[in-house]
C-alpha cells in the first residue's frame, strides 16, 4: 500500500487540529545538513530537571517483581524478569515467567491483556491533570514528558490514525488523556513534550522479547507499520505542538524522519528532539538509569524511575525506591555535567499518585526551593567535582559571576573546604537557605569557608562563592 492510500484510508487527509503556528524565524529542509543547523534552545539548558510519566494500560495490573536496576541485572534474565511493569504484555508472552504466573493466578489464562482498558478508562474520568501539573510545578520541574503510545499499541489520545491490526480490541483511550494533560502543564508555566514508541509496537507482532538480540528484531519493518508511525508522529505534532520529541527504542527504516524532523521545527521552533530513532541526528543523547562520569559538550538527558520501574508497580517499597539524599545527590550530579534529569513518576490506572512517589517528589521540591539558584539556568564549571579533605563528594555549577559548590554529605563541624582552588581578594560566600555569615580564608592549596553558626540540616548543603575562585592544577 502506498503512502497517499494508506493516508487516505486512515483519515489524515482529514484532520483538522485547530491550531495557528507562529511562523519560525527560517524554515527547516528535510536534509541532515539543514537540520543540524537547529540549535537546543536555552529553556531545555536551563530547565535541568523534568517529570517523565508512564501510564497505560500496564497501570492496572501494576506488577512486575522487583529484580533490580537496569544495568545491574544480567541481560540473560532481563526480560524474563522484567522490572519494568510497563513491559507486562511482552513479559506475559513468556510462558513460565514471574508475570506469566502472577497474571494466570489474578486474571485467569483467558484474560486478555487488552481488556485492561475498561477498567483504565473508568478510572481515567476521574482524574484531575491540573492536580498533576500543580505537583510537577511545586516539584520545581521546567517540562514533562508524557507516554502517548507505549510499546502495547495503546494510545492515550483520540487518534484518527486506526491501528490495522487492532482485530475489535480497544486499542485507544476515551479521553484525550495527551490533551488534558498538555493544556494543564502549558497553563501552570510549564513545557511539554510527548513520548511515542516509534520502534516497538507489540500489536504488530505476537512474539515476545527474549533477549537483546530479539529487542532490535521486534522493530516492525513493514510499509504498513512505518507509514502508520509517521502518521501518528505528524497527528502529534499537529495536533499538541510538543516541545520535545521522546521517541524509543529505534524506528522502522522506511519511515520518514527527515521529513518529520523538518515539520516538527518547522512548527515548534524551540523544540527539541531525542536520539532514540535510529539516526546519526538529534539535539541531545538519554542515557537510561544511568549518567555520564564527565562534563559532556553535548546537551544530555538522564531518565529513570524513582523505583526500579516506570509505570506503577504496586509491590515496589523503599527498598526498590530511591531515598531522597540520593535522589537530590543524582540530580546535582547530573546538572554538573550538562545533563537534565528526567524522574519517572508512575501513577494508579486513575490517575492516583502512590504515597512513596509523592513523598520523594515534595523531598526534592522542598530542596530546590532552597537550592534551585545553584541549578536552574546553570552551566558546568571548569571541573563538575572534587573531593573534600574530609571525603565528602563535592559538585560544581556556575551562574552569572557566581560559582555554587553542592556538598553531597554533611561536613564535620561547620567548615566547608573546597580542595585545590584559590579565592580573589574581595570574595564573598553564602550558604544558601541561611543569613549566616561565612568567612573566606586560604589553607594551602584548599579554599576554606567557615560558617558563623551551625549549617542547615538536609540534604545537600550549597555554598554560593562571588566571583568564581580559580582552580589549582
């Protein structure tokens, strides 16, 4: 089937979004050599921390057994026992699994995984996405990312691009779930951006993923699956102008990244796009549950969940869970090196945040309305960390003529010292959060700061030094 009949006979030709586009400042080519000319913009530099969310159908049964991070888990025994619970269909498909056995034993052998959607779309009328935006703001998060289609095939908004192989099963949501939520973030201040599974739909295939070898094979390569992929790419844009572009896992080969690429700066300028499609092109990389170890001149982004899944899973506690000193410890580790973090929240089929999750995210909020001047629109310094004479671990960012140094754990006494720099006459410190006053004085090598009364107790301390001290090879 060609492009132009497969359009046609899903209704694209039809669809009517509504929306006027400011013109952009020039227009895009659907070429590599015209489209690495796009700038990341300033906003993603400067935003530094953004709420992911995986919803879906997989928030009902919500389980997965907890086996462990990724990267940390053999890839032998990966996908067998999956910890993502937002991967319950294909882990499901593997006869003998954890989830194999768990959904025999709850839903029976004959309980298809599509018929979660009843449930999810009950529970989904009740949900308040101004209530999720109001969090993510208190959170201190700049943007989100939303799941539209994982790699189920389940849609979370009212598509005109129908699925060819949905054979009567609901394949989409009742609500336009993308469209509550975009229109609440955009109206508390906030970005919006849209993840798709551009290489993994599991309703074009009934063989589940084994191994890492099958991960890569499971990509639908047909005219049909790419073409109906680009349609859903353009219907998004259209139809939500996203402010970033989450694709996963790969894409299929004929499909028309170029192009789309092209209509997508074309209509949102300032947009940014991810490097999961396959292509020697994108405006930053995203490094899963893991992070770089050095200043990277490419703009990054580091995602993962607060526990060791993405969407909700109900047997996850605080042994799975990231405690909050760690959690605040990986953001400012992230900043220090040109990344952004992007934290998964998982929530309940209807809407409902679980206690734990919630709990981390006002831990984190109530540290950066402390210590957000030190991250929010800051770049890396020369160097992202030192180590105290004390051993404790020490982050660096700079902003205007000033440099924030983050002492991950609390220092002995009420003396900060930062190894191997040297202070200019007339500097001056503060301890972020406090009035207290803080004398500047030079140990040898080391650059000692001394506060006039006790530090503030918490989660990382920030010492904001004016102007910038200079490093000692």
């Amino acid at each position: 089937m060609n492009r132009r009949k497969f359009n046609s006979l899903i209704g694209l030709g039809a669809l009517s979004t509504g929306h006027a586009f400011a013109a952009p400042a020039r227009k895009f080519e659907p070429t590599w050599d015209s489209l690495d000319t796009h700038k990341v913009p300033e906003w993603f530099q400067d935003a530094k921390f953004g709420i992911f969310i995986h919803w879906g159908l997989y928030s009902v049964p919500a389980w997965a057994p907890p086996t462990g991070e990724l990267g940390k888990v053999d890839w032998t025994k990966w996908f067998e026992d999956n910890p993502y619970a937002e991967w319950y269909l294909n882990s499901l498909r593997i006869t003998g699994s954890p989830t194999y056995e768990h959904h025999i034993k709850t839903y029976g052998k004959n309980f298809d995984y599509y018929q979660f959607a009843g449930k999810f779309n009950e529970g989904t009328q009740q949900w308040r996405p101004e209530q999720w935006a109001a969090l993510f703001r208190k959170t201190g998060a700049r943007y989100a990312v939303l799941t539209t289609k994982h790699h189920d095939g389940f849609r979370l908004w009212p598509s005109k691009v129908q699925n060819p192989h949905a054979n009567g099963r609901q394949l989409s949501a009742k609500r336009d779930l993308v469209g509550d939520l975009t229109s609440a973030v955009r109206a508390s201040g906030l970005k919006m951006g849209l993840y798709y599974s551009g290489g993994l739909d599991w309703t074009f295939t009934s063989q589940p993923i084994r191994n890492r070898k099958d991960l890569m094979d499971r990509v639908p390569q047909s005219e049909e699956y790419a073409h109906y992929a680009d349609a859903h790419w353009r219907e998004l844009i259209d139809r939500y102008q996203p402010s970033v572009l989450w694709n996963d896992i790969s894409y299929p080969k004929l499909g028309q990244i170029p192009q789309i690429f092209a209509q997508y700066y074309n209509t949102v300028p300032d947009g940014v796009i991810n490097n999961r499609f396959g292509v020697p092109f994108s405006d930053y990389t995203t490094p899963e549950y893991a992070k770089y170890d050095k200043i990277t001149q490419k703009k990054w982004e580091s995602c993962r969940g607060l526990g060791f899944s993405f969407g909700y899973n109900q047997v996850e506690g605080p042994e799975q869970v990231i405690a909050p000193d760690k959690l605040v410890a990986l953001l400012v580790d992230i900043v220090s090196k040109n990344g952004n973090l992007l934290l998964n929240i998982g929530p309940k089929y209807n809407g409902a945040i679980s206690d734990i999750q919630l709990d981390r995210l006002h831990k984190l909020g109530a540290w950066l309305d402390t210590n957000g001047e030190g991250i929010f629109g800051s770049r890396p310094w020369t160097r992202p960390s030192a180590t105290a004479p004390d051993g404790t671990d020490v982050r660096f960012t700079r902003k205007g003529d000033s440099l924030y140094a983050f002492f991950l754990a609390r220092p002995r006494g009420e003396t900060l010292t930062l190894p191997s720099m040297r202070a200019a006459e007339g500097t001056t410190a503060r301890i972020l959060g406090t009035s207290l006053a803080v004398s500047i004085s030079q140990r040898g090598k080391d650059l000692v700061l001394a506060s006039q009364g006790p530090l503030p107790a918490g989660y990382a301390i920030t010492a904001r030094i004016t102007p910038p001290p200079s490093p000692i090879a």
